[in-house]
C-alpha cells in the first residue's frame, strides 16, 4: 500500500521535470535557437512568449537582439602622408540572422573578435588611403581667418591658408562603414554605425610634431615681432625727427626774437646817447668801463698800444692822485675822464721808461 503513494510522487516529480524541460520563455530582447544534440532545428525564435520544444532532448540558445556595442582598442596605423597616428573607433551592431550568426560564431565573444579582425582592417586601409587632414577634418570650403596686419606680400604667399579638404572624416567613415557592413553580414549581424572616437599623433613621433607646431608658430611670432620693433624704430625716428624740427624752428623764433629784441635796444641807445656829443661820449666812457669790468681782474696783465682807447682812460687814472696837475693840461682830455673816476684797487700803470716798441705794460 505504501509503494502506490510513492510511485505516484514519482510520477508527478518526472512530470514537473518533464514539463519544466519541455517548455521555456523568450524575453523581448532575445532571440533563440532550438538545438538536438548540437544542431539546429526549425527556425529561429524571434518572438516574446511561452514556448514548447522536447524535452531533455533539445537545448534553448539564447542570442541577444539589442543593438550592441563595440569599442576597438587603440592602434597605430600610417595615413597617406606618412604620418602615424593612433586611431579609436567604435561602432554598434546588432544579431539579425540569429541562425546564421549561431552556425558561424556561436556567442558574443567570438563576434567582437571577429569585428575587431574586420573593423580594424578596414580602418587601416581607409587611413592610409587618406591624409591626416581629410581625417580629422569635416567642414569644406573654410575661409581661413587672417590678420589685418598681412602685407599684399605675404597674402600672395598663402600665409595663413588652410589645407583644401575635399573628403572630410565623414566621408572616411562611411567607406569604413560600408566595406566592412559587406564582411560582416555573413556572419549574421548589422553594422549599424561606426564613428572615430579619438585620433592622436603616435607616442614615438608626438613629441616631434609638437616641436615642429612650436617651430612654426614661433617663426610667425618672430616675424610679428620683427615687424613690431620696424615700426618702433618707424615711430621713434620721426618722434626724433619731429622733435628736431620743433626745437630748431622754437630756436630759430627765439634768436628772431632776440635779434629784434637787441634791435629795439639798440634804436633806444642809439636814441638816447645820440643826443648831443657829451651823450656819445658818455656812452663810450660807460661801455668802456664795463669792458674793463669784463676783462681786468686781480692777476690780469694787458699789453696795450699808446692810441688805444683803453689805455687811454687806463692812463688818466695816474692824474688823480697828482694834486699840482691842471686836468686842463692833459692834451688827450683824459684828466676830465679821471676826475669822475671812483678810487678803486686797480691795474697798476707802467711808467713810461717801461715801454718797448711804443707798448705800455699795465698789470
């Protein structure tokens, strides 16, 4: 009576295994294969639901239907040019002949290889059918910006013009993109889109591309700089040159001035001493006077002719201190001249038997 339960629970138990095993779900993002003993059979499942296949018999393989990525690794690879660059690309793709793709390559992993192999192909070869510039750049027809300060000259000689693009970087994308979507529809997926995602210069010649960027635009410096101290050394000349010819014309007034000014001066002298004969020789006796001012010091020594007109007041002094001498006596009026004389420490007179070659001595 006891052994009826049990095979009854057993009964039941390899029910719930059997049915368990015979049915399984398909998400909404998969896609599934029905295998018998690692062959494929019937088509591929690519709608969401509960499903039916035989039990312990047959296997349930699973394949993403999501658009999945792909993210090559950096490498280095020369352009057209002769440039090596280091080039990252990615793409997305998607599994859209889930037999196909299970016939060739089973799982995910397999797959990124196999694009990494064909993508990395077809980037090397569009790369180096290319120049660096066509890679990295996208807009045609750029006008260049240039500096107000470029000669007609140094236009003419293209300075400051921008390398002509006629492809651009998408372009080379898309005949990435197009000959490697042929390779990899084979195996049962879709490219949908690839984009580069970093381009930079190799590690081993980065250093020299950047030497020879510095090099460039340090030549453009030193030429804007050259061109600064020309016309400094412009500005400065004419200051200097301005400077000279206001100070030469402000000169030239001020002698004009002062030329009219001794002019004027010397109308009114002229005026004023022109009076009568007393008034010329008045003026004569003072402008002598301050002549010896002028020349005659302490330690002078002049030599003076007998007819000089300084020697002749020079000589009238001596007649001041000569009580007994009659001023009227003095045949060349000089005693007139002596009496008005102030007494003041002075040359002294030679006496006559001094005199050599008709020269008096006075110290």
């Amino acid at each position: 009576m006891k052994t009826i339960p049990l095979i009854a629970a057993g009964i039941a138990v390899a029910g719930v295994v059997t049915a368990s095993s015979a049915v399984y779900t398909v998400g909404e993002v998969e896609q599934a294969i029905i295998t018998q003993f690692g062959r494929p059979v019937g088509a591929p499942i690519t709608e969401a639901g509960l499903k039916v296949k035989l039990p312990f018999v047959q296997q349930v393989n699973r394949i993403d239907r999501r658009v999945l990525e792909w993210d090559g690794s950096p490498s280095d690879m020369p352009t057209k040019d002769k440039l090596y660059i280091s080039v990252d690309l990615f793409a997305r793709w998607q599994i859209t002949d889930p037999l196909q793709y299970f016939l060739r390559l089973r799982d995910e992993r397999s797959a990124q290889s196999r694009l990494d192999d064909i993508l990395g192909s077809e980037t090397r070869n569009a790369v180096a059918k290319h120049e660096l510039i066509e890679i990295i750049r996208t807009t045609k027809d750029r006008t260049p910006l240039r500096d107000n300060l470029l000669t007609d000259q140094e236009l003419a000689q293209d300075i400051g013009a921008l390398v002509p693009i006629t492809k651009g970087r998408a372009l080379v994308e898309e005949q990435i993109f197009e000959a490697a979507a042929e390779k990899v529809r084979v195996f049962g997926i879709e490219l949908l889109d690839i984009r580069f995602k970093r381009i930079n210069y190799n590690e081993s010649v980065r250093p020299k591309i950047y030497d020879r960027m510095i090099s460039e635009r340090r030549q453009i410096a030193e030429r804007f700089l050259s061109e600064g101290n020309g016309e400094a050394a412009r500005i400065q000349g004419d200051r200097v040159r301005d400077l000279n010819k206001i100070q030469s014309e402000a000169y030239r007034a001020v002698e004009e001035i002062r030329g009219d000014a001794d002019a004027a001066a010397a109308d009114i002298y002229a005026d004023a001493y022109n009076v009568d004969d007393v008034s010329v020789d008045f003026y004569g006796f003072t402008r002598t006077m301050q002549a010896y001012g002028d020349m005659i010091s302490d330690d002078t020594t002049l030599v003076l002719t007998t007819d000089s007109e300084l020697f002749r007041f020079l000589r009238g002094m001596q007649a001041e201190p000569e009580a007994s001498r009659d001023p009227a006596e003095d045949p060349e009026g000089g005693g007139d001249v002596a009496a008005i004389l102030p007494e003041r420490p002075g040359p002294r007179l030679a006496s006559p038997g001094a005199a050599r070659n008709d020269t008096d001595a006075l110290e």
